[in-house]
C-alpha cells in the first residue's frame, strides 16, 4: 500500500513536469496514473483539472474540479479549479459563485479574487454583446456556422484562428483588432451575409466542375492582360466534360476528358488528381497512386500549388490504405498536411493510424505465446519476482486478451505490489470476460479488504460464496472482515478510511437518504425509536454497511 502512494507522488511529480513544460495531454496521463493509485487525494485532481483547462477540455476540467470539492470542500483552490472551468464553458454565473466560496474559505486568495473579477467582466460582455454589431455574429452557434461553411470549416483546425473567435465571443468590441486578418473578414463576410469576396480566401474543389465567373466589362484604357496556359481555354472545357461523366459514373468517358485536358495543357496538375479520382471510384488503386506520384514528380519542374500537391498526397494515401499499406497511407497523408492542413485529410490520417493500431495487435495476436509467457509469470511470481511477473502477464494479455486467467494472475501479483487499484481493474476485466470466476471475484473482495473498504469487501465476499457456497477461503474472508469492523468500532476514526468511504456513490447516497439520516438521529436522541429502525431488514442492512464503510461507529 505504501509502495502504492510513493508511486504515486513519483507520477505526480512527473505530470507537474510536463504541465510546466506545456505538454498538458501528457500532465494528464501522469496525473491520471497517480490518481488510479491514490484516488483520495484532492491535489491529484486539482492538477489534472488545471491541465485540462490548459487544453480547453473544460468539461472534463469541471468534473474534476467537483470532484476535489467533494473530497475537500475547505480548499480553496478547488473552488478556484471549479471557477476556472465553468468561466471556460461560459457559464460565467457558476464560475462567480464558485469563486465567492472560494474566498468564503480563503478571503485573501489571489486566484479567486482575479478569477471572479474576470468572470464579472466576462459576464457584462457578454450581456453587452447584443448592443454590439458583431455580438449576435460571433454568439454561441457561431461554431455551427462555421463548421458548416465549406470555405470556413478548414479554419477550424488552425489555433490561431479559434482563438481569435473566441476572443470575439468573449468581448465583441475586439473585432476591431483582428481586421486586418483576411480569415476573420472572410468570417465576418460569411456570416453577416455580405456579398463581397476576399481575394485569396477559400480554394474550390478542382475535383467539380466551378461556375464561370459572371463576365466584367472591359476597361477602356488597360494593359492587355497576361494570357493563361497554352490550350487552357479548351482543357478547362474538357475539364468540366470530364466532371460530369465523373458524376454521372461514366468513368471511361470521364478518363477520356481528363486524357483530352493534359493532352491541351499538360502543365497543369489538377487533371491528373482528376484522373486519380476516376481510378479511385474504378478501385484501381495502382492506377491512381501512378497519378498521384506524377502529379508529386513534376511538380517542381510545373511550379504545382502547395494545395495542389497536398490533394495528390492524400488520395495516394487514401489508394495505399485500400490497398492494407497502412504505413504508406500515413505517411502520404502527413506529407499532405504539411502541404496545406484540411480538416478532411486530418480525419483521414486519425482512421488511418486507427487502423493501423488495430492491425498491429490483431497481428500480434498468438495463443500459444500468450500460454508460454503466462507460465514465465507464474515462476515468476513463485519466486517473488513480481514485477517481473507482471511484465509476463502483460505480455500475455496482448498476446491473447480474451483470457481471463491472465488478467487474474495479474491482479494477483499487483496486489503483492501493494497496487490495489491496478489489481481491482484486473478483476474487473477478468470478470468482464467470465462473470462467474470466482478466483477474481476474491480477489477483487480482497483488494476491498486491504484498502480498509470493509462493506464492498463484505458485499464481494457474499456474492463470490453464492457461486462457490462450499468456499472456505470466502468464508474465512467474511469472518475477517466482520473482525475488523467490530475492532474498528473502539478505535478512533480513521480519516483515510472514511474520505474512501466519502467518495463512493453507494454511500454519498445513503448518507443522503433523509429516512436513514432520521434513524441515524435517533440512535442519538431516541434510543427507543433506533430499535424500532433495527426490526426493518432493509434499514439494518443500510446501517450495517455504513458501520462497514466506517462512516458511523456504535462505540
């Protein structure tokens, strides 16, 4: 159990590290290990509400906010930790009042006082919003809008972008810093309905056909305008044929086009990631990676647009993973993202890896392994070797996860750690797999026993005897447990204990139950009413379990 809790500040120290570094995904996979070990302690959750809301995951920073406020409501800066995240999720009212209890706590703290001044002020922006111009453009559905708008959706996915939009949801007035950004008045543009184009915003789709641009009336006096590609008149003509046989499934007719449009302009790449597109549809991959690769070979020597390139690439990646070469498929799509970033091809690239994690274990799967590594983690364990038996049970996990015996062993030799959350989890998944194995069933019981959980133990304990009724071991466990609630009466209450107890749903509800909290009362003042209480099985079997959790003593 000790080891457990020196692990534990080992892992909160390293998650303080990475959250000072900036690196708040992997602050949260420390804090989140230590918390599986030490799931009392309030400052773990502090710190991992603090380095969710350093990643803008609010909601999550809010649960675990709660969370410390339940565990210790005197702390302050749990309070903070609440105002912070509600102030992130706009709820500008909870975050003021969490603050002000905070400062109830602690008058004189500094991040309550500027965390409710800023929540305040956040608060009349946003009631000021619907006097400003911009305030119903950048309200709450803005995100909607955006994501809805084909020219806008990319935008999405670049931080400097959302961050500037949500400093205009925040305070409307600052639109006014960012016009010089030709994103947000494209935004402002699209939004407001404005019929005005901004040069360079927004790339159509060369894979359809575009409209043609309404005609514009001549200068008088103007320098005769610079000629586009040799035959880009007519390839473009081609082009748009070639779209639509592409739509119509006509894909001999559409190759044709495309073929027709190089042979007018052979400089221009777009035709080619037409073609690929066709071959795409036909399922000939190798086909359309042989137009990719094209389009990627000469484009140094045709001056091909990043934009185009970065299209090239991520159908290649989408032809390779068609074809199961997943790690070609994602390399392809990450070259395309350093190209130009689209949020498509980002989703692309998430199924990709996706699948390629997913390929590896199934690739890793082997029965017989997974037997040979189990039996190296019992010789292991039978020589005190435990963390050496643990790696083995590991390995034999991934070889075959389908094998509860594994997951038993490995809570076994957790527990000799001391690592009884670890050990617990293991159970579960055990039982996850055989409902009825009695060996993690016990197991789990014990892991409830060492950690001072009495009632969860004594439940456990019960449940495993009415499967395996003949169970001497359970019995013995049962009668131990009994013992060590009975002596826990005449001692003082123990903190750790009871905060455990605390943080179960199962007891937080019984201690809300106003039936059981007048029968608790009784037994304090009206002696003969609590015996009354006893003659109910179902009131005396909550009262029992609250003497188990060690919330309430008879002595």
């Amino acid at each position: 159990f000790f080891s457990g809790l020196h692990m534990a500040d080992e892992l909160k120290a390293k998650g303080n590290a990475a959250f000072q570094a900036g690196d708040n995904e992997q602050a949260v996979n420390w804090f989140t290990q230590a918390i599986d070990l030490a799931p009392t302690n309030h400052i773990l959750y502090s710190n991992r509400s603090a380095a969710y809301c350093a990643d803008e995951k609010y909601a999550k920073a809010l649960d675990d906010a709660i969370k410390v406020t339940e565990i210790k409501p005197d702390w302050a800066k749990g309070w903070s930790r609440k105002g912070a995240a509600l102030h992130g999720k706009g709820d500008y009212a909870g975050a003021i009042e969490a603050y002000s209890k905070g400062l109830e706590i602690e008058p004189s703290n500094d991040a309550c006082k500027k965390g409710k001044e800023d929540a305040q002020a956040a608060q009349v922006n946003a009631g000021n919003s619907g006097l400003n111009p911009f305030g119903k453009i950048f309200g709450p559905d803005v995100w909607v809008k955006i994501g809805m708008n084909p020219k806008l959706k990319p935008y999405l996915d670049q931080p400097d972008y959302v961050n500037m939009i949500k400093m205009m949801q925040a305070n409307p007035q600052q639109m006014t810093m960012f016009l010089q950004d030709q994103r947000i008045m494209q935004t402002f543009a699209a939004l407001s309905g404005l019929n005005f184009d901004m040069a360079g915003a927004g790339e159509g789709d060369d894979d359809e056909p575009a409209p043609p641009p309404p005609p514009k009336p001549e200068p008088k006096k103007e320098a005769p305008k610079k000629e586009g590609l040799p035959g880009q008149n007519e390839a473009d003509r081609k082009k748009e044929e070639g779209n639509a046989f592409y739509k119509k499934k006509e894909f001999d007719k559409a190759l044709e086009c495309y073929e027709a449009a190089l042979e007018a302009c052979p400089t221009n790449s777009i035709y080619r990631i037409n073609k690929a597109a066709v071959y795409m549809e036909m399922k000939d991959y190798d086909q359309c990676i042989a137009c990719c690769d094209e389009v990627l070979e000469k484009a140094l020597d045709y001056r091909t647009d990043g934009q185009v390139k970065a299209k090239a690439l991520a159908r290649k990646g989408g032809a390779l993973q068609k074809k199961g070469d997943l790690d070609g498929a994602i390399a392809a799509l990450k070259s395309s993202l350093v190209e130009h970033r689209v949020a498509d091809t980002l989703t692309k690239l998430r199924a990709a890896e996706k699948a390629k994690k997913d390929a590896d274990i199934a690739a890793y799967l082997d029965d017989d392994k997974a037997a040979e590594a189990k039996e190296r983690g019992n010789e292991f364990f039978k020589n005190n070797k435990y963390p050496e038996a643990i790696a083995e049970y590991t390995e034999a996990v991934k070889r075959n996860p389908k094998d509860h015996t594994f997951f038993s062993n490995r809570a076994a030799a957790y527990m000799k750690m001391g690592e009884y959350n670890h050990a617990s989890k293991d159970c579960d998944s055990a039982l996850e797999l055989s409902p009825d194995f009695v060996k993690a069933m016990t197991r789990k019981a014990d892991c409830f026993y060492w950690t001072k959980e009495y009632h969860k133990a004594l439940e456990w304990y019960q449940k495993s005897l009415k499967i395996d009724p003949d169970n001497q071991q359970l019995r013995e466990g049962i009668e131990r447990t009994m013992r060590q609630i009975q002596a826990s009466q005449g001692q003082e209450m123990d903190e750790d204990q009871v905060r455990r107890a605390m943080a179960d749903p199962e007891i937080q509800a019984l201690m809300s139950d106003p039936v059981l909290q007048m029968a608790l009362r009784d037994f304090n003042e009206n002696p003969a009413a609590a015996q009354r209480h006893l003659q109910d099985p179902g009131m005396r079997a909550k009262i029992d379990k609250l003497i188990a959790a060690g919330v309430i003593r008879t002595a």
